[in-house]
C-alpha cells in the first residue's frame, strides 16, 4: 500500500476517516513507521487545537457595545430628523416645479418637458430616502402628492406636447 496522503492522515487524527478505508490508513500506520510518525504529529496538533480556547472579552465589553449602540441609535435619529427637515424643502421643490410648469406658455418646446422629466428624476432621488425613512404612512403619503402633482403636469402639458410643431 502507498503512503497515506495528508487529507487521510488528517482525518485519521481528528476521527473523520472512518470505514474501511479508515481501518486500512490504521493498519497501514502500524507497519509503517513514517506514516506513524505523522499521524502522531497530526493527534498532537488535532488536541491542540480543540484545547484552545476563546479569549475572555474584555472587561467593559458590555459597556462598550451598550455605548456603541447608543452613538448609533444617536446617529440615526440625527438622520432621520435631517431627512424629516428635507421633507418641507423636497414639498417645495415639487410645487416650484408645478409652478413653473403651469406658468408654461403653450409655445413651449417639447425640449423643456424633457429638461421637467429630468427635474423630476432627481427629485425621485431626492425624495427615494425620504420614502425610507418615513416608511410606509409618511411615504405612501408623499408618493400620493406625487402622483396628484404628477397627473396634474401631465394635464397641462399634453396639450403642450399636441400642439407642438413636427408632431
Ligand atoms: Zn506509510
């Protein structure tokens, strides 16, 4: 028989071979003194090994993890009262966009409903964390007055868009 490979000697050492093809690599130890003498060293690491244990945490582990919490939860409030104050400034920017658009002149270029759309895609960002912070009540809330704001351009601008030259 050839000699055992590291994964047959390793599991020999820590009991994972097993069967037959364990009882062979056992066998074959005893008569073979340089897979012994390995199989030795490889018990010596595997007791080693499970011998080891955690180190204790630190003393002021809990006070440390409690503070941490708190310097977190501390962080989320301060952001979510940020987001809640860009909450007027986004409502703002939604009525500014609603006011320019129907102070539109019906000659308006289709160019400047593209530049809208535009707008609204970055007030969509604007407004995206807003939604997540203010879960669903305050959300659903604003995604309404959206759409209201949403449906109201789009009456005021398709007549626009109609009678746009070319089209
Ligand atoms: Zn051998």
């Amino acid at each position: 028989m050839n000699h055992l490979t590291e994964t047959q000697l390793q599991g020999l050492a820590d009991g994972t071979l097993r069967g037959p093809e364990g009882l062979a690599a056992r066998e074959h130890c005893e008569t073979c003194a340089g897979c012994d003498a390995e199989l030795s060293a490889y018990g010596a690491l595997v007791r080693t090994l499970s011998a080891l244990q955690d180190p204790p945490p630190p003393l002021d582990f809990t006070a440390s993890v409690l503070a941490a919490v708190e310097v977190r939860e501390t962080q989320l409030s301060q952001r979510r009262h940020t987001l809640l104050a860009s909450l007027p400034a986004a409502a703002m920017a939604i009525f500014a966009i609603a006011g320019w658009a129907l102070s539109t002149t019906p000659a308006a270029h289709v160019d400047r409903l593209v530049d809208g759309v535009t707008v609204l895609r970055h007030l969509f960002g604007v407004l995206t964390p807003v939604f997540n912070a203010m879960r669903l009540p305050l959300g659903l809330g604003a995604f309404v007055f959206l759409a209201v704001v949403l449906t109201a351009l789009s009456r005021t601008l398709r007549p626009i868009h109609a009678r746009a030259p070319g089209n």
